[in-house]
C-alpha cells in the first residue's frame, strides 16, 4: 500500500472506544505503536458513547483547527464479542445519594440512565406510536441496500483486508442478510418487552469494527500534494432525555446544520446511524427528510454498530459515497456538496457532524 504520510508526521492520535475496561488505553496505545506509528506520536482515547468513533474526529478536527496539530488520526474500535454489553457492570455511584437528588429535582433523568437501550427503544416506539410493520420495512430496507451496495462493489474502496491467524482474509462485512423482508422480521420475537415491537431484526447487529480518518489542515494537504477529499464544517452535541436517547439525531442534526450554515435540503446524503428501526425512522420523519437521501448504503440494522467505531465508518461510507455521486453528475463538479453523520448516544444524547465536499476536488 502506498504511504500517503510518513508515521512520523502524524502529531496526535484519538481513538474512540466504549466496552474496553480501564486498560483499554493501554491496548490502544500498544496497537499504535504496533501498527509502527512511532513512540513520539502520542495518543489518547474518547468515550462519548454511540458516538466515540466521531467525537475522537472531532478532538482530532478541533485540535487542527485551534494551530495545536497539523496532522492527526480520528479513529474508533470495539470488539463487542469480545466485551459484551450484558457484560456491562452497573455504574460505580453512591445510590442514596443519586436517588435523594432525583426526589430533590423531581424527575427521573438520572435512574433512566440505566434503562436498557432496546427499552429506550420501545419508550420510543411508544411515545410516538410507531407500528411494527413500519420497523420491519425499514430494517428490510437497510439489508436490501446493503446488498445492492455489495454487490456493485461499493464497499470495496472503504474497507482493509483484514487477514487473520489460519490465513483467512476477511474482505468485506459479514451482518448482511439478502433476501431479508419484512413478512420474515415480522416472524421474530420482541427481544426486550414480550408486548413491544423492537426485535434482534430491526435492531442493530452486535459487532466487531475499526475505522479510521486521516486529517489535517488544508496547508499541510497542499504541501504533500494531497487531494482535499473533504472538509469537516461543524460537529454538534445535543442532550435528549435518557428514556428516549435513540431521537438524538433529530435534535443534534439541525444544530450542526445550522453551525455549518448550511439547509437541510442541501445535503446531499445523511448517514444516520441505524441503532434501532424506531429511533432511526423517527429521527427521518421528525426532520422531513426523503430516504433516498439517508442510508443509500445500508446502515447499521444491516452493517453493524461496533459503538465506538460506527462514527469513523460511517464517516468513510459517507464520503466514498459523495465522490461517486459528483463523479456521475455533469454539473456537480462547480458545485459543493454536503454529507452528515449523525448517531443517537446513549444516556440521552445526539451528535451530527457536517462535511462538505467541495468544488473541484480530485477523487477518491
């Protein structure tokens, strides 16, 4: 493989991971220094949830932007097989002390911090009336896209060959199910309330994943000679209320939209990620938008959501798929075009970063 930047060059690395225990720090650093990024790069790692992954771009993007970096590597792991999340010892707090605040203030904001995500996602699915059959299209509809995308080689470009110990060469994603319809999810049990409607079907696939981003100031890229592929406009996070984390995104999106000075029709393609139907198809018609402009690739129902990778892939999917939709336009060349990123985070949270591709920019 070509080496676009020496190792040497890269000033800062963050990695966004989630399930790892407290030497997980130390795994990431290792990796790093494995990987043959020298001892000089110094590395940290971000838990912002769901949305690790982008968080750690946005540390990256931030330190770029205030003069204290010129290169650096977002980045987000997590092998949930490894860490599985029913694994997930309940939080270290002193519980009279949480509870007699929350008699105090009156609500429930603190408790519901526990409630599980597939409840989170029924709370949804209640809250706003959705209908079973409507999550089960919707999953459906992310494995046929995740298909046709596969077939037609559209992952190929994001995704490193991964060979492992008996000479295995993993190549592509294993989660997506062709053929999958929603008369077949509609046979699946609620995996998390016997009456609810939120199945292992029309919830995100438990994953293993890595990504990462490669970024640095436009002074530093024209120096290398090396092609703009995008340029990270805004990243906004958002709080939600706990019981109902998964509506994040329709929170967070229009305040990234809005830092970025940039309308909601102008974006070309919005990657929001799929942690359940409920909350995913919601966040959609809350922010009227049309689905040929969400997910064209399949998300997350079909990709998996290795939490704190998701941010950083989906980071990739989004901007392999802009570069082709300006290379088939005739006119697009002259004009800029806009992606977002956006995840629901648990405990009651929404992030959404703004991309844009601009005029004139070499392909990927």
């Amino acid at each position: 493989q070509v080496q676009l930047v020496p190792p040497s060059a890269i000033e800062d690395v963050c990695v966004g991971n989630v399930l790892s225990p407290a030497s997980g720090a130390a795994a990431m650093r290792m990796a790093q220094l494995a990987a043959g990024l020298p001892h000089t790069t110094p590395l940290s790692t971000v838990n912002r949830q769901c949305s690790s992954g982008l968080q750690a771009c946005a540390n990256i993007a931030n330190a770029i932007a205030s003069g204290q970096i010129d290169i650096g590597i977002g980045c987000g792991v997590e092998s949930m097989s490894t860490h599985p999340m029913n694994r997930i010892p309940p939080p270290d707090v002193d519980w009279d002390e949480i509870k007699a605040a929350q008699a105090k203030l009156g609500n429930e904001d603190s408790m519901d911090c526990l409630i599980p995500m597939g409840i989170t996602s029924e709370n949804v699915t209640k809250t706003y009336k959705l209908d079973r059959r409507s999550l089960d299209e919707f999953a459906a509809e992310s494995h046929r896209r995740a298909h046709a995308a596969k077939v037609d080689g559209k992952f190929i470009e994001e995704i490193v060959p991964v060979t492992l110990p008996d000479g295995t060469v993993v190549t592509e994603d294993d989660g997506i199910r062709p053929g999958t319809t929603a008369g077949g999810l509609a046979k699946l049990r609620p995996a998390f309330d016997p009456q609810g409607s939120t199945t292992a079907g029309n919830s995100s696939q438990l994953t293993d994943g890595a990504a990462a981003v490669l970024m640095m100031s436009r002074a530093e890229a024209e120096k290398r000679g090396l092609p703009i592929l995008a340029i990270w406009r805004s990243y906004s996070v958002v709080g939600v209320p706990p019981k109902i984390m998964g509506v994040g995104p329709a929170y967070a999106i229009p305040s990234a939209l809005a830092k970025a000075g940039v309308g909601r029709d102008e974006v070309e393609v919005y990657e929001i990620n799929e942690a359940f139907a409920s909350q995913a198809s919601w966040s959609v018609k809350e922010l009227g938008l049309t689905m040929n402009k969400v997910n064209p690739n399949g998300g997350a129902i079909a990709l998996g959501h290795p939490l704190g990778c998701t941010g950083a892939r989906q980071m990739a999917t989004l901007l392999h798929e802009l570069h082709r939709r300006k290379g088939d336009r005739s006119d697009s060349r002259s004009q800029s075009m806009y992606g977002v990123v956006s995840m629901c985070i648990g405990t009651g949270m929404g992030a959404a970063a703004v991309v844009e591709v601009p005029s004139m920019v070499s392909k990927l």
